[in-house]
C-alpha cells in the first residue's frame, strides 16, 4: 500500500495548482483606484449649461426644445414611446464651463477633437486670488501670486493644472457677467512663467476670459502658443490648493474650436468638501421623488424638489 502516501502528495500538489492563480499579472491601476480613489473626495467644478446662462452678446442664448419624431412631427413622450430626449440648438462652443482649444484663435493649433487621450487626469493647483479681487475686482494675476503660493506649498508640478480663485463665479448666473469691463484675471507674465518655467499642462480661470486688457493679450499669447485653457471653471473655494487631482471630460467635437467641458476635482478622502464612491450611492442611482418635466416657461426639464425618494 505504498502509493497511497504517494497518492495523498499528489493529490496536495493538485489542490495547490489549482488554488493558484494562473496568472501573475499584477492588478495594474485597480490597486490606486481602490486604495486612493475609491474613498476620495469628488467636487464637481462644473456650471449646469441652461438656456439662460451668461454668454457674450456676439454669440446670443441657445434654446431647447423636446425632441421630435421626424416622420409624424410628435414630441417624444414617456407615456407614448416610453422615453424623451431634448433637442438642443446652441449658438456657440464658447459656453458655459469650457475648454478652449488653440483653434479657438490658431487656425494652425489643434482643435477639440485633436486634443490627446492623456489631458484626461492631472495633478490640480488653486492660486487663491481672492484677497486681491477684494480689493480690486479687476486684479490680474502676477508672478508675484505664483511665488507666493509656491513658499507655501511648494513647486508647482510639471504637466499640471493650475485653476486660479477668484470667486467671480459666486455671481453666476447674472447676466451682466459678460457686460463687465474689468474682472479678475491672469497677467501676460504670470502665464508665460507657468507654462515657460512651470511646464504646466494649461491654466483655468472662473471668468469667460482671461485677462480684461483690450486685446486680452494672455489669452492671445496661450492659444498661440499651443496650450489650452479652462474657462467659467466653479467652485474652486471647496478645492484644496495642494494634492487634489483633476478630472477633464468634454466632448470630441468635430473640428471644434471650442468645448463644454466638464471638471471634476478628486481630492483625498479626509477633504472636508464633496461626495466619496463609498459613501454616495450610485448603482442604482436613487430615485427622485417627483418626475423630470418639461416646463415651457423656462424651456428645460425641472423637478418641483431636489428631495430623493
């Protein structure tokens, strides 16, 4: 009976192959998603795009409407067809919370679409500015504001992004925004030294411009140079100024000179503002207490509450 001992260690070696994974292959980024992002911090930076929002009177407002079958001419209902959709005919690229693209002024530089994959996620700085715009509303960022930032939290990181605080968003959306002669922005040496001794990736800035000189000189120096650059960026007082990263999304627009972006700041989970994926429900998405309804006077969808169910 001497091949039963045999048996027995051959029969242990199966249960250890089998209980090993077949691959070495580590888990890549899970890892950092799920010890570092999963319980971040999520701060949405973006302002909502209505029919109605602050826009430069050369571009005009854009309207939306429901969305119609083109072959009967019927709006789309939830009762008749089960679903709705909006049609939206907007005036300009240029709206809202924006990523402008070199295009924008560079018929030579890339357009939106031409923009790499790797604009996707950045390390994110805030220059606060705020006690300066206090005192002038029209104060433009110097060189100055970067090195004072700088003694406090250290060099800037190459391929950045640095949003600069001003809280000019906090008056939104008052249609006399664009009407503004002088609003808080970013000298033409401020933005040289960021990107010529700084490297970052682009800058952003709460205004629909960035700097209020006649000819807006910082503006025309970055879009002539290759970069892009953020505008109408929110909420920048519930982001810390060092260590959180930033999520870029906007959609790949053919040929466009402009684009709606979307920037979400992901900061560390003990960050006192924002929402975690631990925390915040999100498969399922809650449902609300009252339905999504078109309403004619302001030509979007509201809900009568915010509550959920």
């Amino acid at each position: 009976m001497r091949f039963i001992p045999t048996l027995l260690a051959a029969a242990s070696l199966l249960q250890s192959v089998l209980a090993t994974p077949t691959t070495t292959q580590s888990d890549g980024l899970w890892s950092l998603y799920f010890d570092h992002l999963e319980g971040a911090k999520y701060i949405d930076l973006t302002h909502t795009i209505t029919p109605y929002i602050p826009v430069w009177a050369g571009f005009g407002n854009s309207n939306f409407s429901r969305a119609i079958d083109p072959v009967t001419g019927a709006i789309y209902t939830y009762a008749t067809d089960g679903f709705e959709a909006t049609a939206y005919n907007f005036k300009t690229d240029q709206l809202g919370t924006q990523l402008d693209p070199p295009a924008h002024w560079d018929p030579y530089g890339p357009s939106i679409d031409e923009l790499p994959a790797t604009v996707a996620v950045r390390p994110l700085v805030v220059i606060d500015i705020t006690p300066e715009v206090k005192k002038d509303f029209g104060y433009q960022m110097k060189v100055s504001d970067i090195h004072k930032y700088e003694s406090k939290f250290g060099q800037i990181p190459k391929g950045s992004v640095v949003f600069i605080r001003s809280d000019w968003s906090k008056r939104w959306p008052s249609l006399e925004l664009p009407l503004l002669k002088k609003f808080p922005g970013i000298t033409l040496e401020a933005i040289k030294y960021l990107h010529n001794q700084r490297s970052i990736l682009f800058h952003g800035h709460e205004p629909l411009d960035t700097d209020d000189t006649p000819t807006l000189v910082s503006e025309d120096w970055v879009l002539h140079h290759g970069h892009p650059q953020a505008e109408g960026v929110t909420n920048l007082d519930q982001v810390a100024q060092k260590g959180c990263l930033v999520n870029i999304g906007y959609p790949k627009l053919a040929g466009g000179t402009g684009g709606y972006a979307r920037y979400i700041a992901i900061c560390p989970s003990d960050w006192k503002h924002g929402i975690s994926p631990k925390t915040f429900p999100e498969t399922p998405l809650r449902k609300y207490k009252y339905p999504l309804l078109w309403n004619d006077t302001l030509s979007y969808r509201i809900r009568e509450s915010e509550e959920y169910a």
